[in-house]
C-alpha cells in the first residue's frame, strides 16, 4: 500500500515573498513546462531583465531537449521524491549550453504538481574535467605510440598507429589520413574508414586542403568548418556510402627537421564536425607525432650508421663479424658450403694523390655498387674499411665466381679515372676461401682468401 506524500504548496504570493530573500537561482518547471525563473536564474542563463520572458520558455525543449528527460520528470512527478545533486546540461541564452547542479523536490505550484530546484551553474567546472579527461586520455594515447615505437621498425606500421590513436580522441571524427611527402605530392601512408582502393592515390601538394587553406604555406593547424568552400574537391570513397564522404576536416602539417615531412587529417562527415577544442587536441597529437617520427628516424639513421658503411652504403666491418657467427650456424644447419672473398681496390692511393679524394671515393662507391649487384639475397657484401671489401657467396662455384668476377672487371676497366694526362682504370684484386673444406674460423679463411688476393695482385704488376 502506497503512502500518500504530502506536498509542499507554492503560489506566485509565497514565491514573490521568497524573491525578495532567495539569492540562489531557482526554477519551477513539470515535463512539459518552465512555470517560473526568478532573477538569479536568469543572470545564470545569460540573460537581462529586458531580453526575458516567461512566456518564451514555456516548452522544457527550450531548456533541455532531452526526450528521456521528460520522460524522467513525469515519474518523478507521479511518484515524488527528492532530487539531491542532480547534474544536467540546460540551454541558455542563444541556445549555450550550461552545466548546472541543481537539487529539487516536487511541490504543488497553482495546483499542478510540480518540481521546485534550487540550480547552481557548475559549467567551468565540467569544462574543466573534461579537458583533464580528454588530455588524460591524449596521453594515455599518446603513451601507446610511443612504447609500439620500441616494437617495430616499420614506418607505415607506426603511422598507422598514430592515426588510430588520433581518431579515438575526437568525438565527431569519422576518417582520417596521413599523408607523406613525395616531391610535389602527397602519398597516402595511412588511412581509416575509407572504401578500398585509396593506397595508391596521389595528391599535388598545390591540391591539399592544408595548402589550400594556408595560401600554400602548409605551417599551421586549420579547421575547415565546411569543405563546398573548395568547390570540386576529391570527394574519396568511405566506409558510410555514396554520400558519405567527408565535409568538414582538421588538418596539421608535420614538420621534421623545419621541412615538411607530410600531414595527419581527421576528417567527418558531416559539416561543422570540429571545434577549438579539437584544434587544441590537434596541436598535442602534432607535437607528440612529430617527436615520434623524429625519435624514429633518429633510432634508424644510428642504427644505420652502426651496421652501415656511410660511403657505400654496405655492411662494415662490425656487422659483418657480428654476423659470421650466423652465417656460419646456417650452413652447419643445412649441411651448405660457402666462399668467403676479399677484395682489394687496385691503386686507390695513386687515384687519391692524382685525381684527389673526391674521385677516390667515387671509385669506391663504384665497385661496391657492382660487388652488390653481383650478389644475391642470401649473400653478403661488407666494406672491411678503406680499400677492403669482403664477400660471403653461398651455393657458389669457384670457377663460376671467378668469371663473374671477371665481368666485374671488364664492365670497371671501361670507365676510367683521370686527371690532366694520367688515367687509372678502375680495377681490385680479388682471392677466394672455401668452407668448410679450406676453414671453419672466420681469421683462418679471411687468412687464405687474403693470401691469394696478394698473389693475384702480384701476377698484375
């Protein structure tokens, strides 16, 4: 058996007496309508004694537009109870959106059943933990690309990456890209939430929104509202259909090294999709990508230049031994053999004092890039340092071997380095070890391969 409530009854005399008193806003409303603001409430909602009227928030959808809201307020009112700190967002002047705690019981105001709220604007409040949530969650984001960094080295996997990461942090984004800069085009190295067939799709530079946008500067963040403005713009297939192509976009040049590397896009499908906010949330991810791409690129280039030689663009010396230990384990493994080759630069020094070291260098270059177009995958090429290269060359005839080599010769011999009247040819000596047959250490086989290279450099002169 339901008790009966006795409520509270409120008329326009009480409430003129509680005018002159209350100095909290306060509002009467039921599901339908607002039945009475008084001052404080409406200096809450923005407006002046001049610009209100009762009458124009007549309708609760003026107020809040909520459906399940009404619904809610009607079993308040048919069931009364006390609403303690309840927090809701309510329109304004001009329709702004305002957070408000309010905490309300249900009264009988002329008659009708009603609920009568005591409001407190609580918006800077909100606003202020949703950024520290949005930022929380940025960097939690963030966070994730920078630790996957550690796990791979591939480029477009990292981007990928980003661009995932980067459209979880807008409410309103619907695709995305990143574009890459290829000469005077953009490349796409990521996407989400485009139809098939985008990977290949090559965009002038001249032709980006980022360009368009900037007058061709492409050095800032831009939220473009509504792309019509472009006209005919690439309007490239997505995920949400025939009309569902994108409408409004947030766009960010990513610059490294003060050059432009190539840019992040989210992008909606609907008009308007982004606000400052979101260029602020842009701003943070730029930041944090470029940083990741930098680190990267860092990493990379150390780790190229530890296992690389700069010049030629081969393995080094440190590589090389780092390796043998593998090379070798391979061919005990599948019971193969190898020939491991040293091969020495004819006259490099008499180049270096006639030509200069310039021209040294491009003889070097030159004969690496033969000896690596010679080998194959499974081989391997490496600069001992100087003059020096050597060579491991798997499933390989040493007669068969020599003859490529022999080629090598030729196609070298017939481009010449000179300087006033004297002229080198191009030209190295080369000698061959087998393994396991003539050694199993790398010391004892670079030892014999090392003998008959100074053989056969002593039958040239």
């Amino acid at each position: 058996m339901e008790i009966a409530v006795e409520l509270e009854v409120l008329n326009d005399n009480l409430l003129g007496q509680f005018e002159k008193i209350l100095s909290i806003a306060t509002i009467i409303f039921n599901d339908e309508k607002i039945l009475y603001f008084n001052e404080s409430c409406k200096r809450t909602l923005g407006y002046e004694d001049s610009e209100y009227s009762k009458e124009g928030f007549a309708d609760l959808s003026n107020f809040n537009d909520d459906k399940d809201l009404k619904e809610h307020i009607r079993r308040i009112l048919e069931k009364p109870r006390d609403l303690d700190k309840v927090e809701m967002k309510v329109f304004g002047k001009d329709r702004r959106e305002i957070w408000v705690e309010f905490r309300g019981k249900v009264i009988l105001y002329n008659a009708q059943k009603c609920i009568f709220a005591q409001i407190i604007d609580i918006t800077e409040k909100k606003n202020a933990e949703y950024k520290l949530s949005r930022l929380s969650k940025l960097r939690n984001l963030m966070l994730e690309v920078t630790q996957s960094i550690l796990e791979t080295n591939e480029i477009v996997h990292i981007l990928e990456l980003i661009l995932i990461n980067s459209l979880k942090a807008f409410e309103n984004s619907s695709v995305g890209t990143i574009l890459v800069k290829e000469g005077d085009y953009f490349k796409i190295a990521a996407s989400s939430g485009f139809a098939g067939g985008i990977i290949d799709f090559k965009l002038p530079l001249k032709e980006s929104f980022l360009a368009k946008a900037t007058d061709g500067k492409m050095n800032r963040i831009v939220n473009i509202r509504d792309l019509s403005i472009y006209g005919n713009y690439y309007t490239l297939p997505t995920v949400f259909g025939k009309k569902g192509h994108i409408k409004s976009t947030i766009t960010a040049p990513i610059i490294i090294k003060e050059s432009l590397f190539g840019t992040i896009n989210i992008d909606s499908i609907d008009i308007d999709g982004f606000d400052d906010e979101d260029v602020k949330t842009m701003e943070f991810i730029r930041s944090n990508v470029e940083i990741a791409i930098l680190n990267h690129l860092s990493f990379n280039e150390k780790s190229f230049l530890a296992n690389f030689d700069s010049l030629t663009k081969l393995h080094n010396r440190y590589y090389f031994e780092e390796n043998f230990k593998s090379i070798k384990d391979k061919a005990v493994r599948y019971n193969d053999s190898f020939k491991l080759v040293i091969f020495d630069i004819d006259d490099l020094k008499k180049v270096n004092d006639c030509c200069g070291h310039l021209a040294g260098d491009q003889v070097i270059k030159k004969i690496a890039a033969e000896l690596k177009n010679a080998a194959r995958k499974s081989d391997m090429i490496a600069r001992l340092g100087g003059d020096e290269f050597i060579g491991v060359f798997f499933y390989a005839d040493e007669e068969k071997l020599a003859a490529k080599f022999q080629e090598i010769l030729k196609k070298l011999e017939q481009e010449e380095v000179s300087s006033g009247k004297t002229c080198h040819k191009n030209s190295f000596c080369y000698g061959i070890a087998s393994y396991p047959e003539e050694g199993q250490d790398l010391n004892e086989l670079i030892k014999i391969a090392d003998r008959r290279m100074y053989e056969q450099k002593s039958e040239k002169k």
